[in-house]
C-alpha cells in the first residue's frame, strides 16, 4: 500500500481545534467538514489541497480534544497520509479508526518541506521524499493497521 503526493507543513502543537474550529462541530458531514479543514492556521489549505497529497507536521500532532472530527475532516479534504515527529495518542487512534493513515518519522518531519513530492510505502515504513532525491525510514504498518486503512476504518474492517 502506498500513497503519493504534495506536502502541506506544519509546525508543533497542531490541535484539533485548529484542524476543524469547533464553531463547526454541529454537523458530522465529512463534506462539511473538510471544506473548513485547517483553515484557522492555513487559509488557503482547501483551495491548495488536492487528492493524495501528505500533511508533514512536526511534534504533538492532533493534540487537544479526544473529537473523531479532526481525522475525519482531513481525509475528507484528499489528504492520503499525515507525517508527524509524534502524534497525540487519541488523534493516532481516531485516525486509525476511520482509516487515515499516519505514520511517526522525526527525520522526515524534520526535511521534508512544504511542496516537496513524497511517496510512502506503508508495508515498508520507507518515505521517499522525489523532490530531494531523499529516503527516511518510518515504522512500518503490521497487517492488522493495513487491513483496518484498507477497509476504510475499524467498523468496516470488523463487517468480514
């Protein structure tokens, strides 16, 4: 399994408050929701973001509240994986959950750079940064994570 795509960058301490302002909580359409995705700390982000691209960000990612939203609004925005130093633990569950991938790589969050062409390979854990002919090696997903993102969350992944 693999994904593809431009970066979007972001800094430490990304919470989900920030991911989707709160004053959008009062409905759980992912369309709804992606369409304000990031737009507190990135105005431009929904008109940037396009189908596979990668958010790289560095420690603490999705800290804040324990609310599925955040995930959710990001892999409805077409966004294929984020790349952290480390993600808040509730955010790295919900993620998983709804089948987002995301993958922890300090040496990546620390090089890769906004518009830089990155390909990952989930069975492999290799981030291949195509713009800086670069490579970073990140953990690798067991099968049980690749069957969970495979079948779009763990409540798809639990129906056979």
């Amino acid at each position: 399994m693999k994904a593809c795509g431009k970066v979007h960058k972001y800094g430490d301490n990304v919470d989900t408050d920030v991911i989707i302002p709160a004053r959008y909580l009062n409905t759980a359409d992912p369309k709804e929701l992606a369409a304000h995705c990031m737009e507190d700390i990135d105005t431009d982000f929904v008109k940037n973001v396009n189908k596979g691209d990668i958010i790289v960000a560095q420690a603490n990612f999705g800290c804040g509240s324990s609310r599925e939203h955040a995930p959710l609004a990001i892999k409805e925005s077409g966004i294929s994986c984020v790349i952290a130093k480390t993600f808040a633990r509730i955010f790295y569950r919900n993620s998983i959950n709804i089948g987002l991938p995301i993958i922890e790589c300090p040496e990546a969050a620390e090089k890769i750079q906004a518009g830089d062409e990155v390909e990952i390979d989930f069975d492999t854990g290799v981030i291949t940064n195509k713009t800086r002919n670069e490579t970073y090696q990140g953990q690798p997903f067991p099968d049980f994570l690749i069957n969970i993102i495979n079948k779009n969350g763990l409540l798809n992944s639990l129906k056979g």
